[in-house]
C-alpha cells in the first residue's frame, strides 16, 4: 500500500491514515447527481463556518455505479449555483474499496446505496448511514458534548465524536418509515424536480453541518449556500 510506514491499524481492524483530518464520503448512484450537489454544498458551507481549509474535514463522494471521468449532471450544477456554491471541476467517480477505507463517515443517498457500501467491508457499518439517517441523529445529540470546532484540531475531534455518537443511537431512533431516510434520484427528470431535490438536500444538511461546526457565527457569511436568507426589515412599532 503507499501508505506503508505511516498508516496504523484502528480498533475496529481496518487500515486507516493517522493524522488531523476527518474524511466525509457521500455516496449515490451514478455520482452525477446527488452525491455531487451533498459533496459541494457541504465543502462551501465548511469554508464558510470553518476557513478556506474546512478545519481539516475533507469531503468527497462517488457512485455505485459512477459514471467515471463523467462531468455533472447539468441541472445538478444549475441547482448548486443557484445555491450559490461551486459546481465547476467535477467528474464522476465508481466507489472503491479504497475510497471506503479511507472515510471516517459514509453519508449514502438510500437505504441500498448504505448496503452497498456495508458489503464492501473495511468495518464500514458503524461508520456508514444514509445522509437522512445520520440527521436524524445528530439532531438528537447534545452540541456541548461535543468538541469546540474552533480550537486547534477542534473540527476533527468534533467530528469524531459526532460520528461515534450517532453510531451509538442507531437502532434506538427510529425512522417513520424507510422512505424517510432516503433522497430519491432525479435524474432524467425535468429541473423543477431537480431543485426540489436539492432543497430537500440542502434542508437534511443543514442540521449536519451545524452539528459539525458549532452554529453559525453572525452575522451570516455572505455566499454560504447553506445559510438562510436575510429577514426583511419589520415594519415600524407604532
């Protein structure tokens, strides 16, 4: 492996690198939709709240059955600017063993796509959920528990401890129904559909990258895609 001499074995048996990041996965189908619109929607929100080097979490996704080398869907890079984060420089990639063995949390669009990527092996089950399920839990999670994201190696720390929390209420929270946990795909569809699917994206991270980073600092960072939009001034009193 090329990461001989520097990588160390953790507890759960799988081979991972030592060090100060924390390596997020997103993982659909063809990685030309979904995953792509979770992957930069994220990485902007990180740079905003966290510095242009997200605090140390790099975020990443792939396909189960990626359209390799493919450029993004066009009405997922459409949603993402009018989301106003970065859609440009991406192309598609399949989902390799090594992409899962590197990942310290892997964020599935469905309930398959979570199997797929549990079946692959690496001990990835207690790190893997869909991106509705692990929501879900990090809402029920006590931010003060947490690491402070803004301290050095904080971000990191933070998210380890988000990702162990959760793994740890799984099985006691429960969805609704199976559908609840999952973003369904819309490619072939019309871009009306597309935006709503991107809402609906936006809307489930929003919680997750809270939970990552600590809430928001004001005022708002202009551009933060995940951020909601500034309040009309309210009419006089009197």
């Amino acid at each position: 492996m090329r990461w001989a001499g520097r990588r160390r074995r953790c507890a759960a048996g799988c081979w991972r690198l030592p060090g100060a990041t924390f390596r997020i996965l997103y993982v659909s189908t063809g990685n030309v939709c979904r995953s792509p619109i979770t992957e930069r929607l994220t990485r902007q929100a990180l740079r905003d709240r966290l510095g242009p080097a997200g605090g140390g979490l790099i975020v990443e996704s792939a396909g189960t059955w990626g359209h390799v080398g493919a450029p993004m869907e066009a009405h997922a890079a459409r949603v993402l600017t009018e989301f106003g984060a970065d859609a440009g420089d991406f192309t598609g990639r399949e989902l390799l063993d090594e992409h899962v063995i590197t990942a310290d949390l892997v964020l599935t669009a469905t309930l398959d796509h979570r199997a797929h990527v549990i079946s692959m092996g690496h001990s990835a089950g207690l790190r893997t959920f869909t991106l509705k399920e692990f929501t879900r839990l990090v809402r029920a999670i006590d931010p003060a528990t947490l690491p402070d994201a803004t301290e050095p190696g904080g971000a990191v720390a933070r998210a380890r401890a988000l990702g162990r929390a959760a793994a740890a209420l799984r099985g006691w929270l429960l969805a609704p129904t199976p559908e609840a946990d999952e973003v369904q795909d819309p490619y072939g569809a019309p871009f009306p559909y597309f935006r709503s699917i991107g809402e609906e994206i936006r809307a489930a991270l929003d919680p997750v990258v809270t939970a990552l980073t600590g809430p928001v600092p004001p005022p708002p960072v202009p551009g933060n895609p995940l951020a909601p939009a500034p309040r009309a001034p309210s009419d006089p009193i009197g």
